[in-house]
C-alpha cells in the first residue's frame, strides 16, 4: 500500500527521547538508532459481520469496515491525531 498523500507520516517525540509512530519506510528510522517496535493496533476480518475490524492496543474494537483498505487508511488517521499517537518507545 503507497501512503496517502492526505495523512501525514507523524512521530510523537517526549522529552525523555522516547518517540512513538506507525511505522513506515518514508523516513529510515534506523539512522537515529536502534528500534523497539511493537504493534500499535491489530486488524482483524470478522467472518459474521464481514467487516475488517480494528483493535487498538488494549484490544477495544475502535473502528470496522467492509473494507480492509479504508480499515488501514482510518488506522493511519487514528494514530497519527496528536490526541492518539500509539505508546511510546525508545530510540537509544
């Protein structure tokens, strides 16, 4: 899947170095160090309503569609809002 032009790769940086973003190879993140990555979110079909569905990390259903393109589209979105970025980790 390309990037959509109209979600922006965001990374969310805390005082301590800690960042946290959903991963993507627009920018190479091993140049700044060594990477803890851990899923911020799963995407699941469901068979009884036919629907794609998201969890989020602590396994809340946080949004679901027929469609598994706009599931991952909406995933970008979500996690990317400066009010939802997924939980930290370190960049040594």
């Amino acid at each position: 899947m390309t990037p959509d032009a109209t979600i922006p790769e965001v990374l969310h940086f805390q005082p301590d170095g800690s960042g946290a973003g959903l991963y993507t190879e627009v920018v190479d993140l091993k140049q700044i160090g060594i990477l803890d990555v851990s899923r911020a979110s799963e995407i699941e079909f469901n068979p009884d309503t036919q629907q794609w569905e998201v969890f989020d990390a602590t396994g809340t259903l946080v949004f679901a569609d027929r469609s598994r393109d706009t599931c991952l589209r909406w995933e970008r979105g979500y996690f990317n809002q400066s009010n939802h970025p997924p939980e930290p980790a370190t960049i040594p």
